[in-house]
C-alpha cells in the first residue's frame, strides 16, 4: 500500500481496477492548509492522461504488473501477435500499444510484455536489434567524408540514417532506445 | 544530465541571495528592529494542524522561530527580527524544502494591517538593493513593485478566481484543493498582491476579527503564483491559546499525525503577550522571486538530494 507521499514520477497505482503511472508529480501546500500532492496520471491501459489532487490521507495499491518474456510471431490487419515462450499462449497488441517499437520487430525476436493482471499493456524489445537492410543506394566511391550518412530502408520498413558504405543485403545493429545505427555486422 | 558537483554552480543566485540577506538586514536596523536569534532545538512545538516536526534526541527541531520571539515580546522586547533555519517533516517539493530559511517579525502594538505596509516596504528596499528599480521581471512577466499593492481579501479571491463561493469550500472541506487548484496560480503577476482575512480553521494562533469570529486577522503575500509571507495578529489571551491547543490535538489525533507536547508558556496566565502582530517570510521562496527560479533548488547551495 502506498501513501500520497510516497507518490513519485514513474510510480504505478492502481484506481478503480486499473493501472496508472505517475507521469508529474509535485508536493504543495498552501498558507496554513495542509499538504497537496498534485499529480498528473496516465491510464495504462486507454492512454487517458488527467490531474488529480490527492491529500495525504489517501492510500493506494501498487499496480499488479509483470513482464513476461515473449516471442514476437507475425503482424495481421494492425494487431501484433506474441506467443509465450513456456506456456504457447498467445495475446494480440494494438498498433498504438506496441507504438515505436514496431521498428524494430522481426519474427520470432524475443521481447519483454508488460502486463496489468491479465491484460498485455506495452512491449519493450531489446536494446540492441540486427536488421537486413532492404534498400539502399550504392556506394558511390571516394564518397567517404567523414560524417556523412545515407538513409537506407530496413527489412521492418523503418527508414535509417547509416555510413555511405552499407549496402543493401548487410545486416547493421540499431540501438532501439535511441533509433540510431551502431554498427555493420558480418554474418 | 548535470552532475552534483555541475549543480552547486549557481554563483548569480547565491550572489543574489547574500545580497538579499543584507538588504534585509539594513532594512530592519534602519527601522529599530532588534535581530535576535533563538534556539532551533526546542522542548515543545507550536501546535500546527498541518505542520510536522523534526524529533531530534528528546527535544524537536523548530518549524518557525514564533514561539521564542513571542516570550521575547512578552519579555518586553517590542520590535525583533531573526532570520534562521526551520525544519518540517516531509516537506519537499518545487517549492518546498524540509530544512528552509525563515525571515520573521514581530511588532508590539502593530496588527496585521501595519505588518503588511512593513512587508510591502521591506521587499521594496530589498529589489532596490539588488538593481530592481520598478519591475522584477519574474517568469517572463513584468510585476510592478510601485506600491500600494493589490489587497484582496480572501472571500473576494474566490469571487474572482473559483467556481465556489469561500464559505462553500470552507464547508465542503475543499478550501484547500480550490486555494492551490484555482487561485494561487493567479495571484501576485501584475505586483505583489496580499489577500487577507482567513476562515478561522487555518491557523492555531491567529486572533479571529471582533466583529467576524469566523474569519482570523490574518494575510499572506503572493507574488507570482508564489506564495511569499503570512502573517497575522497574534492571539494573545491565555485561555484561548488552551482552546486552540486542544483542538489541534484533537484534530491531529483523529487524522493518525504524531501529537507533540504542548508549550507551556503561551498558557501561563503572568506571562502575557502584549497585542502585536508578526510575520514569516520565506527567504527561499523570494530568492525564486530575485533570481527569475520557477524552483527552489536553484536558489539554496544544498537541496536534501545533494547531500
């Protein structure tokens, strides 16, 4: 159980049977009156965002959230299918739940599932992925100045800024937390 | 991302702040104050329905100098100021540190009404000193210093800024919610703006208005948004102090707050305090005010998450 103040960006509540984080969080208190916790909230599940004043009075339960290891099989008609690795069961993410991490899914890559009870929220993939790069326009050669970059397509169709000597056909790795290109990698 | 070490550099702010300290200093030399100081370790705090304390051994860290420089008043000192450290238990925040500076006053003879003119006067000088002839620029806003300021009573700011009368909030138990969520944010951008007279249940020793028993001869100062200073007219007789004493025990008991042991003095009958009015000022909060801050970090040397 947690107290107002034990409220902190970041935190996961549960109100009304539903997940919420933290997302601003500040200690008031005016004059003589008593103290306020002012806090925006995210619903985990709608994405709804609203403030809320809470009193040091109220009292809340820790969401019940688990990450579940996971397999990401196929994408159909804007919903994502992931297959647990030990029990075979599947769930389906909307496109908003998966969001920017659509990038970076390939078949059968290995992903971590946030759940609220038993309700899928949000995937997080790895922080570093190996992706073929489907199209790119050759290297012109002696077009070697330091810094620069060409964008190539990558085989989830994520576009990408990479050093002019990636051809297409090579397998790169991106850093997923920041999108970028790290590296060529050689089978 | 700034290291601690990255954020103890803020020279212009506590140039300003020690330039401030000054100002006040002089201000209250020049007015025939007394600078007094009292022990921040005390046997026994102010009760305060909303105030937490420090423990500290078997004595409590003080959450404002008032009880002292009350027995000082009583003692026959008639004009006092100090400047020192106070302590409140799980106060952190933009705003809010749990160990912050006060400036306090007190003035034999004087009410609240008077205290505002002396605070108004004070915060004048106190802009002068640091190159703030006519404006402070705050947040992007110019806010006139050119007195008088605006005053408003309390019930006026709920007329203009909230959607429920005062009384209504007062009986709703909701005062406080439309205070933080309604009005502060509006108050003290054009100049510094004092909104007075308070529903009694705010604070313990506040004396309440002859004529109006419901409301206390009490004002606060907000500029920016900010709320700056509080003051009042102080209680004085001995039997209501033991009213208010139990009340806030009893209210505190009933919300599951610690209960600290009460101080005796203001209950002993010979130790009168004569009618005065005093007033804290939040040395942190104006330095925000100075130093152009929307926080309170970049205006002390330390906050609790350096140390």
């Amino acid at each position: 159980m947690y107290s107002a103040s034990d409220l902190k960006k970041g935190l996961r509540i549960k109100m009304d049977n539903e997940p919420y984080i933290v997302t601003e969080f500040n200690f008031v208190k005016p004059g003589k009156g008593q103290a306020l916790y002012r806090s925006k909230l995210r619903n985990m599940i709608t994405g709804a965002q609203f403030e809320r004043t809470f009193r040091s009075v109220d009292t809340f339960e820790p969401a019940d959230l688990q990450q579940k290891k996971m397999q990401y099989l196929y994408e159909e008609e804007g919903k994502y299918c992931f297959m647990d690795n030990e029990s075979y069961e599947q769930v389906f993410l909307t496109k908003s739940q998966v969001g920017g991490a659509k990038n970076f899914l390939i078949d059968n890559l290995e992903v971590e599932i946030l759940f609220f009870e038993d309700k899928p929220l949000e995937v997080s993939v790895p922080n570093f992925v190996e992706l073929v790069v489907v199209k790119a326009e050759p290297w012109a050669k002696g077009d070697s100045v330091s810094g620069k970059t060409k964008p190539v397509i990558l085989q989830t169709g994520y576009q990408i800024q990479v050093p002019p000597f990636i051809e297409e056909g090579e397998k790169i790795r991106v850093d997923t937390r920041s999108g970028e290109y790290l590296t060529r990698v050689k089978d | 991302m700034l290291d601690s070490h990255d954020m103890l550099k803020k020279p212009d702010a506590l140039w300003t702040r020690a330039r401030m300290l000054r100002a006040m200093r002089d201000f209250f030399i020049g007015m025939d104050y007394l600078e007094v100081e009292t022990p921040n370790l005390i046997p026994a705090p102010i009760p305060e329905k909303y105030i937490d304390t420090i423990p500290c051994g078997n004595m409590f860290l003080h959450t404002s100098p008032e009880l002292y420089m009350k027995r000082l008043l009583a003692a026959g000192y008639p004009r006092i100021f100090q400047i020192c450290k106070c302590y409140r238990e799980g106060e952190r925040g933009s705003c809010h540190l749990p160990e912050f500076t006060m400036l306090e006053w007190y003035c034999r003879g004087a009410d609240y009404r008077l205290l505002m003119e002396e605070c108004e006067k004070l915060i004048i000088s106190v802009a002068h000193s640091l190159g703030n002839e006519e404006v402070i620029h705050y947040q992007g806003k110019k806010i006139k210093l050119q007195g008088p300021w605006e005053n408003i009573s309390v019930r006026e700011a709920f007329t203009r800024y909230a959607p429920v009368s005062m009384e209504d909030a007062v009986k709703k138990n909701s005062f406080d919610e439309v205070m933080v969520g309604y009005i502060e944010s509006h108050l003290g951008w054009e100049q510094p703006t004092f909104i007075y007279d308070y529903p009694v249940s705010g604070s313990a020793l506040a004396k309440a208005k002859k004529d109006e028993p419901a409301i206390e001869e009490r004002f606060e100062l907000y500029i920016g948004g900010q709320e700056i200073a509080n003051a009042c007219s102080e209680l004085i007789e001995t039997d209501e102090h033991h009213a208010r004493f139990k009340k806030v025990e009893e209210y505190r008991h009933s919300i599951g707050k610690p209960v600290y042991p009460v101080p005796r003095f203001l209950l002993q009958d010979n130790k009168v305090i004569p009618e005065s009015a005093g007033i804290a000022l939040g040395v942190d909060r104006l330095a925000m005010i100075f130093c152009n801050s929307p926080i309170i970090d970049n205006v002390v040397t330390f906050t609790p998450e350096l140390l």
